[in-house]
C-alpha cells in the first residue's frame, strides 16, 4: 500500500481509536485492527487498488463517531455526554493550588484514564518528598560539622 494512502486510512482508524478511550487498550486496539483488515478487504477486492477507491470503501464504512458509539453501545458502555464533569484545565489548575479537590476532581471525572490519574495524584507526593530529601540533605552537613566541632571541644575538655 502507498505511503499516501496508509497515512489517509491511519488518520481514519485514529478518529474511530480516539472516540473509544473509554475502553481498554486492548479491546481498542483488537477491534481497531478488525476495522482495519475489513477496510482493506473491501478495498482490495474493488477492483483498482488506488486512493479513489480506498476513499470510497472509507465513506462507505460510516462516520468514526457513529462507528465508535455503535461499538460502545453493543459493548455495553454508556457513552456519558461531554459538559458532565469538570473540565480538564479547572482539574490541573486546582491540582497545582488546591492539591486535593484537584485529586478528587481527576479521580471523578471520567475524562482522565486511569493512568493519568495515578500521575496527577503521585506528581505533587513525589515533588514533596523531593523537596524533603534535598533540604535534609542541605541540612544534614551542617549539623555533621557542628556534631563534630562539639565532640571535639569536649575531648579537648577532657584531655586538659
């Protein structure tokens, strides 16, 4: 298959793959892939293998969204309508100033897989227990330097 034409029938499958985060990687890309041996089927026994003809087989197979509701519905997932939950620039703003309700709100909203969510609640821990172990180790060589001074002058002590 021509470069060209690869990129139109990938940009087509990305569309339908883009509208099914809902459900695993998996399954997505299981049922990508039967959608996308179908396409090529039909294309290749259409006659001339060329970019009319993949196009058509293309607009014949449906809209991606309506592909991808369709497979959702008969999978059994609800297809939840898209103001329903906080948008994703208010979750990362109340992430970075309100490090909770941000959490909370990430955790509610189904917008956000599931990896996501774990790093958008780890990230904050993670900067503060760097934050922890640098200013102990700023600290730490300060207190060894007087810890030692100290043990000194009371050795110095005791020798006299």
């Amino acid at each position: 298959m021509d470069r060209s034409l690869e990129k139109k029938l990938y940009k087509y499958l990305k569309e339908i793959e883009v509208r099914l985060e809902e459900i695993s990687f998996a399954a997505r890309k299981e049922f990508i892939a039967e959608i996308r041996s179908h396409l090529l089927e039909k294309w290749e026994s259409s006659g001339e293998q060329n970019e009319e003809n993949l196009l058509r087989v293309i607009s014949e197979f449906g809209d991606p969204a309506e592909i991808a509701e369709d497979y959702l519905a008969k999978s059994g997932f609800k297809i939840r309508p898209s103001g329903s939950y906080p948008p994703t620039w208010l979750v990362v703003a109340l992430t970075v100033f309100i490090w909770p309700v941000g959490i909370i709100l990430a955790w509610l909203s189904p917008a956000w897989r599931l990896r996501d969510k774990i790093i958008a609640t780890l990230i904050p821990v993670i900067i503060f227990v760097l934050l922890m172990v640098s200013t102990l180790a700023t600290v730490m060589p300060y207190e060894r330097s007087e810890h030692k001074m100290i043990m000194e002058e009371i050795k110095l002590e005791v020798r006299e």
